[in-house]
C-alpha cells in the first residue's frame, strides 16, 4: 500500500521551465531594488508568534500558520481549555510559533535587533516565501512568494516617489501595462471622522478594503453591521466613487493626507515619472492595520487579476519591538500573480523557455568519451552544453532534444573527433552550418 501523492492546498510544484522563468521575474525585480541602492536581507520562514500576533489586524491574525510545539504540547494544556474545544484560547499553550506572514513585520522585527549594525535611512530589499491560510483561488495561494522594497529611519516623501519608480521601472522591463493606484490612510480616517465614527476607522478600511472582491451591495451592508448607519454607509460608498483630491477636503486630518499626495507627485514629476499612470483611488484602503500614511497598489491593465502590489508607508511598526519614532514605507511585489499575468499574455521571451544552447548526440559508445569531452570544453566559454548519456540510438536522441528544448544539435562521429569540424543545427528553422570548434564556440555565445 501507498498513499497517493497530493499537494497541499494553495501550494504548487514548478517544474524547470516554470523555475526558470520565475528567476527570469526574481532577477528583474532584484536588478531594479538594486539600481535604486536597496541592500538584501532575509530573514527565517518562521517567527515567534510574539512577533506576527496582532500586527494585521484580527482578519490577519485568522490566517497565521501556527507550528504546534515539539514533544507532547497537550501536556501542559488546562484540562479545561481542552474539554472547553475553544482552538483560539488553547492556541498559545500549543504554539509559540508562526509561519511568516509578510516580510515587512519580520524585517521590522530585525531592524530592532541589529540597530546598531545597520545606518538610517536603511534601504532594504528581500526576495522570500509567505504563507497564508487563505482560501485558495485564482491568484490566490496559501505559499507565495513577495518581492519587497523598504525604508525605515525617514519620513521624507522623496521615497515613495522612489518606491512608484520601481513599480513602473519592473513592469515596464515584464511588459505589463499598470496602474499604480495611491491614497493616504488620513484621507480615510478624515473619512471616518467626517461620518461621525473616528472610532470605526480601522474595521471602516478592513471593509473598503473588500470593495473590489465583493462589491458595493456587500460592502454597505458590512459598514452597516459593523456600527456605520445605512445613510452614512451610502455617502461613503457615493465619495469613494470620485478621484478628485479637492472632494476629500472634510477636515484637518484628511487635508493632511491630501497635502501628502500633492507633495508625492511633485517628486514624480521631478524623476520624469509618467504621471498617467499613477492615479489617486480613493476607495484603495489596504486592510492591513499598520499603514499610517500613503497607500500604494499595483493594477494589470487589460486582464482580470489582482492587484500586483502593494505597499504604504508605517509610523509605528518598529515601536512595538522597543525602537520609537522610526518612519517606513515600502512596496511589495507579487511575483506569483505576476507569473500568472506573465504566463496568460505570452509574456515570457523564448530565451527564458529554453535552457540548454546545445545537445551533443554521439553515434556510438566508442566516440561517446570525446563528446563528452567537447561538452566540456563548451562549458569552460559559457555555453550551456550537454551530451547525452547513451551512443547510438539516434531517433531517441533527436527526440530528447525536442523535449528539453535545445536550441542546437550536432550528430558526434568519428569523422567530427578526427577533424574537430561540425554540422551545427539550429533546431528553431533547420539550418545547418559547417563550423569549426573555435567558430561553432562563437556562435553559440552570439545567440546568448
């Protein structure tokens, strides 16, 4: 007996063409953070619950993977808590760790620890897994990877002007037409405070936050029930419908997010940013509770997907590892939706499908050795070659060279080991071309 093999779900396998076309994405976002003076860092995929706890808000809070504790963990577990089935208030006597949720807590939780190996402002940037015990579907997964960009140690504006650039700088490289869409949290909380309910600002922007998932029947009855009265509910879902900054002009606080934008876009300008493609959405409310100034996601155009990014600035993220007073802001990158986008568009360019530059096919087992050695000896200039393992059997051969997707073939005798000239291949349109090894080295380095 054996059990059938299954992935868990919201978890994928990705096989060599897949993998190599994530690197393909993963080196273009990197190229770009690094351009722009961000530094890597990583840290581990698990944390202390301590760290993740009550950092996203209760939503968030629901879907931590917990890591039950080694040994016996129900020993020490009140008997009344486990007659009692109640997972919630058992849970920190059976876990005391958690599977990442973002990177963002995880890196404000290191800034904290290694204060005082690092400088401010800190430009950072990592490339890791998440999980998430969401509900898997279209875009959507439970194990993903983030891209992620920050700054902690300044509250200067300049960088999320810097932070919209890389947006447009990456999807420009992937060809995928965007929007970046920003507002800033006191615009919402002016909101909030406009409609009477400065106490609900936080369960307010979890809500809006869904307006694009569930629509705005659901979202009204969601204010309602969460203590907005259906006047109110309806005057809010009416404004957010309005990109105008100056509609948004209710009090102090929202003025101030207003002034915040104005300033960001005076920056975009500076850097030669095309405005026409950053836009104020006033409904855009990101429902993590941590930003505390100017939100930012991420909209493919012309395809039906989520957002492709994300990001805002926080105020108090670092303040509750013990470090006060430190601003951040950063962005975060997509890469599976992204690959998903990628992958329906045909955006992918041939080079990144097809790994291997040339196939060596020998004719028997007696020039096999010296194939084998001019595989070699492609190798050492930089050329992806490769002999296959067996002589003979050409039609096998010819056939493993069609299914990993060599860009070139050369049939390998005794006439080619003696004379060291070959009939190179292309395996695209079927020419062939008499090369000498120095000249065959040289071509293949030309279509790299």
């Amino acid at each position: 007996m054996f059990n059938k093999p299954s992935l868990a779900k919201g978890t994928r396998d990705f096989l060599p063409e897949q993998s190599r076309k994530r690197k393909y994405i993963f080196q273009i976002i990197e190229e770009c953070f690094s351009l722009f003076a961000y530094q890597p860092l990583e840290t581990p995929a698990m944390e202390n619950l301590s760290t993740l706890m009550g950092k996203y808000g209760d939503e968030g809070d629901k879907l931590l993977f917990k890591i039950l504790n080694s040994g016996d963990y129900l020993n020490e577990s009140p008997d009344q808590l486990l007659q009692s089935k109640n997972s919630q208030s058992l849970a920190p006597y059976i876990s005391e760790k958690g599977l990442r949720y973002d990177l963002t807590v995880p890196f404000a939780r290191a800034v904290v620890m290694n204060r005082h190996l690092i400088h401010f402002p800190f430009k950072r940037y990592q490339i890791q897994p998440v999980w998430r015990a969401d509900r898997p579907q279209r875009g959507r997964y439970r194990e993903f990877y983030q891209c992620d960009a920050d700054v902690v140690g300044s509250d200067s504006l300049m960088y999320e002007a810097e932070l919209i650039q890389i947006y447009l700088k990456v999807f420009e490289k992937l060809n995928i037409p965007v929007n970046v869409q920003i507002n800033h949290r006191s615009i919402l909380e002016g909101m909030a405070i406009h409609a009477g309910r400065q106490d609900l600002f936080i369960p307010m922007t979890v809500t809006l936050d869904k307006l694009d998932k569930i629509g705005e029947e659901k979202v009204i009855e969601e204010l309602t029930n969460i203590g907005f009265d259906k006047e109110k509910s309806l005057q809010l879902i009416s404004i957010l419908n309005s990109n105008n900054l100056n509609d948004f002009r209710f009090n102090d606080k929202s003025n101030e997010g207003i002034l915040s934008i104005h300033k960001i876009f005076r920056y975009c300008e500076q850097s030669g940013t095309d405005l026409s493609k950053v836009k104020f959405t006033a409904s855009l409310a990101r429902g993590l509770s941590y930003y505390t100034g100017s939100i930012f996601e991420v909209v493919p155009l012309g395809i039906k997907m989520g957002s492709l990014g994300g990001g805002g600035r926080y105020d108090n993220l670092t303040g509750v590892f013990g470090l006060d007073g430190v601003s951040g802001v950063g962005i975060s990158f997509g890469a599976d939706r992204i690959y998903d986008v990628m992958e329906e568009l045909k955006l992918f360019p041939e080079i990144v499908k097809n790994s291997v530059d040339l196939l060596i096919l020998a004719l028997d087992e007696e020039v096999h050795f010296s194939a084998y050695a001019l595989a070699s000896r492609l190798r050492e200039s930089g050329i992806v070659a490769e002999a296959y393992p067996d002589g003979g059997k050409l039609k096998k051969q010819f056939k493993y060279a069609e299914d990993i997707g060599a860009k070139f073939i050369l049939v390998y005798g005794e006439e080619e080991k003696n004379s060291n000239i070959y009939k190179l291949k292309n395996q695209s349109n079927g020419e062939e071309r008499i090369l000498s090894e120095k000249e065959m080295m040289l071509e293949l380095k030309h279509i790299k």
